[in-house]
C-alpha cells in the first residue's frame, strides 16, 4: 500500500506538471509499472527510483538522471549520494557522476560539516566531500556529535575527542562519550562519571557522581551519588536532592515526558519539566488531558495508598478530590466516567456531578456523541445532553464495530440481535451469542452466531449465510471455514459453497503457512492420518509425528 501511495502521488505530480506546460505535453504517457518504488521528488526535482533490483533518479517526466545500475542508493546528503555498485560503496553529485571512488565497505551520509564516516576492513576513518582522508581508515568506531563540531572515535576500547579538521585534541582516555544537543557532555572515564562543556573542560568533576544521564532539552539531567537520585542543571545546582530511591522521567500514554518521578520507600513524587514539585506520597498516577472552562489542560490523575482516586492539574492544584475508586481518562473531554462504591456516573473535569454514580455500568467513548448505562440489569442510551435516546428496555447493548454510532448489539429476554438507535430492529432476537468484532473473522460485512448451541455465520444485515446447525465453525479465510457436524468435519467457502465433504473425524489446515493455509490439509478417517488439498484429493497418504503434533495443536482452535 506505501509504494501504491507513493505512486499515486507521482502519477499526481505528473498531471500537475501537464498542465502547467502547453498542450504538447499532454500527449505524452507515462508507464509507472516499470517502477517498482518511487520516494516523492525532492527540492532539486529528483526522484529515488528502483527499478527490479537496480537503483537511479528520474525527473518528473521520467528522464534518466542517475542510470539504474546500482544494487544500493541513497538520497541525498549535502550534495552527494551514495551509491553501491560490485559490493563496494563511493559516492555521486547530482549529475550522477562519481566523485568519490568506490572502495568502502559501508558509508554513512554527508553531515553538515561536510564529513562522512566511511568503513573497510572493519575499520572507521571520515573523509571530506572531495575524498580526502582527514581521519585514517584505523580506527574501531567513530561518531560525530549532534552539531558536527567535535569527533569521536574509539582505539583499544578507549574514546578519544578530535576537531573535525581531523585534530587528535585529548588522549583515548574515556570509556564513555553521550553528546546532549543543548548542554554538556557526559563522559565516563575510569567507570566515574563527568560532565564536560565543548571546549572540553571539565565543569562537573569526573567522580562527583556515580551515575549521570546526559542532560535533556531542558537542560537538567539525572544524576546518582551513594545510590541516592537527584537532578542537576549544567551549573550542578541540584533542582531535586539526591535523596530518592530512583527516578525516571515520567511516562505519558505513549511515551516518556519531560517531567520526572522520584521513587522512594515505596511512593512516589512528581515533579515537572522544571524540577518544581507537583505532588508527594502517591501510590500511582498517569497523565491526560482534559477540558476546563474552555480550555485544554493537562492533569494527573493520582491514586494514593488507599487506593482511591482524584485528579490534579500539572502545579498540583486539586481538581477532583482523592474520593473515587476509579476515574477513566479525560482524553481531552471535560467529561469522564467514575466509579465509587461499585457505582458509575458521570463528573467534569472541575468534580461537578452531571449523572447520578448510581448506575451499574456506563460505556464513554469520546468518538460518539452518546453514553450507554446500564442500571439494575438494564441497559439504555443517553446523549451527551443526557437525554434518553434509546429506553432501558434491553439486558445489554454494545456498539458494532462496524458502525459503532448507528447500530448496537443487543440483548433481550436472553437473545442477541441488532437494533438501530432509535430500537429499530435490524437482526431479530434470536440468537444465543451473536459476535462483534472479531481479530481473524470474515470482515465486517458478517456476525458469527450461535443458537441452540449450534454454530453459523449471517450477515449485518441478518441474511443467513451458513446456517447454525454445526458444531464448531472456525474461519481461515473466504475460501476456507471449517465446520464440524455429528462429529465430522468438513470444509466450506464462506458462500457455503462445499470446498471438502463431511467425511472426516479431523481437518485442519496450518495457518502460520500462508503457502499452505488452505490449500493443504491434514485429515483423520477411520483411524488413519494423511493430507488432501483443497480438491479433497489425497497429496500423501502419512503424516509424521511432527506434523501429527502440530494437527493436534490446530485441532485445539475447534474444541
């Protein structure tokens, strides 16, 4: 689908170019066949291409500009690309002609200071843009530093600091060197830790501290000394002592933050991206966001070593008091759900009380524009006005995947179907269990179904495909549902079209085979194991005992 994408995009760009040129142009046709990548044309009106498994640049109107004999190519860095050819790397301008010889076993790119690193023989030396050598091919590793102003490199497993004129500038004295983008560099030498600024003197003595990160965007970095955590500025004020257990920077949804939390004899403090307190002695917590008074907050929701509940801002500002035994996410909302007591309602992000915590139940999802609640064993739906919209007439309704604001699945008097938000029937009621979204199902266009504990498959609109009357039923795919009546098994399309007879007491295909999930299956008759294809034809007449084992492994899906 990326390369489609990708494709599509240059067929746009084409178009584009058609019509700002005259109409001579428009007659012109453009096979994107050939091409099996195209990255989007550059600044310099250049597109990345491979065609089979050569690599070159087109222009916009498919003009060879770098010709496709390169096993690997790269986009370009400061001018040059580089390019593979006969197992060795060197490097192109624009015109594609070779400015640097291909002689290296690997290459790293252009950095703005106009130097690469390049390897042979597993060794590293960095070259200039015109091929010159300023760091000898010698060296076990090398890297440069966030703004190419200092280089690194390692001789005897000890790290070494270099201009990036090539000049050796300090000894190879240090096990350790991290760059930080905005602050001082860490160093570890003699397994002490040290800071250093970039002309390379010592500002954080190396010893001071244990442990020592390199120092974020913020400037601050977390420090360790006698197994005690802290954190320090660049001046080495300690913005938090060195009086925790640990701490880490504080984990978001997705991510870490800028933000950091001190663990000590079993709770936890926060502190914000300045090192400012926020809260102390607390069990848990997480971050969101949420509404108030029109506006978009962040907040944290803590729990203390009661276990309950509350909510504060990010100065630590109580929001929502610690009383409840659970509170869901903001997500950005001003409304959430709370449980206390076993009960469910609904707050804003100020702890207003806009639905009655008395309910058994209530599902919020911010993407749909109503709640479902379920109280004393009945389920209905509100809007966000929390208004009726539909009766507490049902035992539960859960929204379909397929169309989770306009139809539900629900229950009454014990039998699944789906209604519309209005109660309108869509599937009758009759069924025992009625599936919603499954992960390897047939899509979204069915429900599987059991009734009187029998298995089958209908579709959203209710039309029986495969009729409950199987035992089990197991889906592979659109060609492939196995389905088992009176204890034989049989295979079926998912138009119920009959792909292989009810005549085995086994079959199962190998479905972590995608060359044979079905098309290939083991079956047992009378006793005896052997493998047929999707014909029902035999193809061997035994199995071994490994495929024997990973028959009964498959078998245990339609139990």
């Amino acid at each position: 689908m990326a390369n489609e994408r990708i494709i599509l995009y240059f067929f746009f760009l084409l178009f584009l170019s058609c019509n700002k040129n005259d109409t001579t142009n428009q007659s012109k046709t453009y096979n994107l066949d050939k091409y099996s990548f195209l990255n989007p044309i550059d600044e310099e009106g250049m597109i990345y291409a491979q065609k089979g498994n050569k690599y070159g640049y087109i222009d916009i109107d498919q003009n060879i500009i770098i010709p496709f004999i390169y096993d690997e190519l790269s986009l370009f860095s400061e001018g040059l690309a580089s390019a593979k050819i006969n197992g060795k790397y060197g490097f192109l301008n624009r015109k594609g002609k070779k400015i640097i010889d291909f002689q290296f076993d690997e290459v790293d790119g252009f950095y703005q200071s106009g130097l690469a690193i390049v390897q042979k023989n597993n060794k590293y030396g960095i070259i200039t843009q015109k091929g010159t050598f300023i760091i000898p091919i010698v060296y076990e590793n090398i890297f440069l530093s966030e703004k190419d102003s200092l280089i690194c490199i390692s001789k005897n497993k000890k790290w070494a600091f270099f201009s990036k004129k090539g000049k050796q500038v300090t000894n190879f004295i240090y096990d350790q060197i991290t760059f930080s983008k905005k602050s001082l560099i860490l160093i570890k030498k003699d397994k002490k830790i040290g800071y250093l600024d970039s002309n390379l003197t010592e500002k954080i003595p190396i010893g001071k501290y244990d442990y020592g990160t390199p120092f974020n965007n913020n400037g601050l970095a977390i420090v360790s000394k006698k197994n005690r955590f802290g954190v320090i500025n660049n001046k080495d004020f300690q913005v938090i002592k060195t009086e925790f257990d640990s701490i880490g920077y504080l984990q978001e949804e997705y991510s870490d933050s800028d933000c950091f939390v001190g663990f000590k004899n079993d709770k936890l403090t926060l502190f914000d991206q300045k090192g400012n307190l926020i809260i102390e002695g607390i069990k848990d917590y997480f971050k969101d966001v949420c509404r108030l008074n029109n506006k978009v907050k962040t907040i944290y929701q803590i729990q203390k070593g009661n276990g309950l509940s509350g909510v504060i801002d990010e100065k630590g500002k109580v929001l929502i008091p610690v009383i409840y035994d659970e509170i869901n996410r903001f997500r950005g909302d001003s409304v959430t759900t709370v449980m206390s007591k076993n009960k469910y309602g609904l707050i804003k992000s100020n702890n207003e009380i806009v639905y009655p915590i008395n309910n058994d139940w209530i599902l919020r999802d911010r993407d749909l524009d109503f709640y479902i609640v379920k109280k004393n064993d009945k389920a209905g739906i509100i809007n966000k006005n929390l208004l009726p919209v539909l009766d507490f007439n049902y035992q539960d309704i859960s929204p379909c995947h397929y169309n989770p604001k306009n139809l539900f699945i629900a229950k009454k008097n014990d039998k699944y179907g789906v209604i519309g938000l209005r109660g309108d029937i869509i599937i009758p009621f009759e069924y025992d269990e009625l599936s919603n979204w499954v992960e390897y199902g047939p899509g979204s266009n069915y429900h599987f179904v059991t009734k009187n504990n029998k298995k089958g498959l209908i579709t959203k609109g209710g039309k029986t495909i495969i009729p409950p009357v199987y035992d089990e039923l197991r889906f592979i795919n659109d060609q492939t549902i196995i389905l088992a009546k009176n204890q034989k098994f049989g295979v079926v399309t998912i138009k119920n079209t009959l792909v292989i007879p009810f005549d085995y007491s086994k079959i199962c295909t190998e479905t972590f085979n995608l060359n044979l999930k079905g098309k290939e299956f083991y079956v047992q008759k009378n006793g005896k194991a052997f493998v047929i294809d999707n014909k029902n034809k035999m193809i061997r007449n035994k199995i071994s005992a490994k495929e024997k084992e990973l028959m009964n492994f498959e078998m245990k899906f339609l139990k």
